[in-house]
C-alpha cells in the first residue's frame, strides 16, 4: 500500500481537516525508502500552510528530579530505576528565574518547568507558584509547567500564577499504557489533562516512540491527540538509559522517526507539533528533515539526557532552510497564543 498512495492526496484532506483512516495511517508508518520523499513533501505542504518556515525553539528545566515513586519503565527518575542520575528537591525561585532568563537570552519561545513525581504536594505546589510569579514578574517569557496529576485547584493556582501550558504526554496508547507503567493509568493522564484545560490553560501532550509499542500503538496515539484536541503534541524518540527496565529496547532509524512526524502532522495538521527528546540520537544528521513535519524543538537538553546547545539548533534550522522564530514573536496561528498568555 505504501508504494501506491497518494501522499499530496491525503495531505490535501488533511488541510480540509478530514480525518485519515487508521489504514491510511498505517501506510503513512510504513512508507517504503522511495516513498519517503514524496511523504515528506506532503508533510510539509501541510507544515507550511500553517506555519510557514518558521520553527519555534523551547528550552527545559528537570526543576525537581528523582525522588519519585511512579514505575514509568522508561524513566530514569521512576523508582524502579538505577540510573546514576542526580536528585534534588524543587529548585528555588531564584534559580527557575535564573534558567527563564537564559532561555529567553538564547531565543526560546517558551520555557518548560519539569518536576518528578506524580503530583505536587501543598508545599510544593506553593513554592512554584511563587516562582512562576517572580519569573512574570521579570522575564517576558511564556511558561509551560509538567507536574504530574493535577486536580481543580492545583490547575487554577497555576494558571492564576501566570502558566500558559500543562504538560502531561499520553506516551503511548491507550492499550499498550500497562506495559510502561502499573502506579497510574492511562486514564489519569487524560482527566489531568482535561482538567488543565478546563482551567483555561493549553494543554501540551503527546508521546514517545520505541518503547516496543506497535505501528498500531502509535497510530491511536495520534489519534488520541487528535480527539482530546491538544494544542501542542511533543514527539520523544526514546533514548535507552542503563538502569531502567526499558532500556534494552533497540534504537529507532531515522526513517521511522520521520514517518512517525509525518504521521503526526497529517493527523493533526494545525497543531504545533514539537521534536522532543531523543532528537539528536535518532535522527542524527537527518534532523532538518524533521521540520518538514514539525515546527518546534527542544534544545540545550532533556530531563536527564543532553541535547545540542542553542548555536547548534539554530545552525541546524537554518540549514535545512527554515527560520528561528526568536523569543515571543508571533507567527501564524502563535500570534493569538502569544498575545493572550
């Protein structure tokens, strides 16, 4: 099938907001080596009608590590992990106002504050609060927070504070989700983000790629994202670390992490969809082809992982002929985000 289809077709569906089949789907994953290209002009047909050349770039802070009682399989911080990583507790105002600062001097568009842990306790949840006022207070920067669970309040704290975006990644399908994690479900995920979003914030979530799921697996997973109407989907390519129970899991080739963007943007053609981690390991010299699918990145680094530093993002952006978008510039459909966060 996959040497037979219509790529520019389904990216013209796309655009007129029809959804593809989940066989579709599954040839778009399974694009033959000649296919490829023609995918990716598709993909990018449909990039550009929203996005144009643009690429936004974000930047991340592991604000609390370790310490953590949840068995996520792939995760370095889960409980059942020996990774030699290091753990410290919720980091101070001043030193989230330190990493917001450095992000907004290296041009990122938004600034990611991560914590370990399922959810934020009373004092915890104070702390950042305080820290997400004192950042508004200085930096001309939006914020993106991933905490964990969230109830009602903890969701209208945060967005009283000044957060923009919750982030909470499916990680995978509804049906493989037992096979990475038994302390939450599948389930969890979804009500906190709805939750977010019932709190008017942005709801950040996607996945991530290579934990032995099925080409089905990552097909309901983009349509899971599709369905809850995500604002920004962030795709992991998953990066093996020694002392977690996943990390015998084999390495991706760039062509799938490819076909996997692809798949993303034609299945969710105006949403913002976001290289994560693993970008640098799997995709290697084939990255600025990335960007024919996805118009935002990471860099300067993951949650326990390094990641090119900002010259090198840019450099790499430019190279494939696309254009940083520095700081909170607005473009397309980021003007209306930006101007009301």
């Amino acid at each position: 099938m996959s040497n037979t289809i219509n790529y520019q077709e389904l990216a013209e569906r796309s655009l007129a907001g029809e959804m593809l089949s989940r066989e579709e789907c599954l040839a778009i994953l399974r694009t033959s080596e000649e296919g490829l290209p023609q995918l990716l002009d598709a993909a990018c047909h449909v990039r550009e009608a929203h996005f144009g050349r643009y690429v936004r770039m974000q930047m991340l802070v592991n604000a609390k590590s370790g310490h953590c009682g949840e068995d996520c399989g792939y995760c370095s911080q889960s409980k059942d992990s020996t990774a030699p990583i290091n753990k410290y507790p919720l980091q101070s105002k001043e030193a989230l106002l330190d990493g917001a600062e450095e992000a907004q001097s290296q041009g990122a568009g938004r600034f990611c504050i991560v914590t370990s842990g399922d959810t934020l306790n009373k004092n915890n949840l104070e702390q950042l609060e305080q820290a997400v006022r004192h950042i508004k207070e200085n930096v001309a920067i939006p914020l993106c927070c991933s905490v964990g669970s969230l109830n009602e309040e903890q969701a209208a704290v945060l967005k009283d504070a000044g957060v923009g975006w919750i982030n909470h990644n499916l990680n995978t399908s509804r049906g493989y989700y037992k096979e990475i994690c038994g302390t939450h479900s599948y389930d969890d995920r979804v009500d906190t983000l709805r939750t977010a979003r019932k709190a008017g914030l942005r709801m950040c979530s996607g996945g991530i790629i290579g934990m032995g799921e099925s080409d089905e697996d990552v097909v309901e997973m983009a349509i899971a994202c599709r369905e809850l109407d995500v604002d920004t989907i962030p795709l992991n390519f998953y990066h093996p670390i020694e002392g977690t129970p996943l990390a015998n899991r084999g390495r991706l080739s760039p062509e799938y992490c490819l076909k996997a963007l692809c798949l993303f943007r034609l299945v969710n053609p105006t949403k913002e969809l976001r290289i994560a981690g693993g970008r640098e390991l799997h995709l290697g010299e084939k990255q600025g082809l990335a960007l024919n699918a996805a118009n935002s990145l990471f860099f300067d680094g993951y949650l326990t992982t390094s990641g090119n530093n900002a010259d090198e993002t840019k450099q790499m952006i430019e190279n494939a002929g696309f254009v940083v978008v520095e700081g909170t510039k607005g473009i397309g459909s980021y003007e209306q985000e930006q101007s009301t966060i």
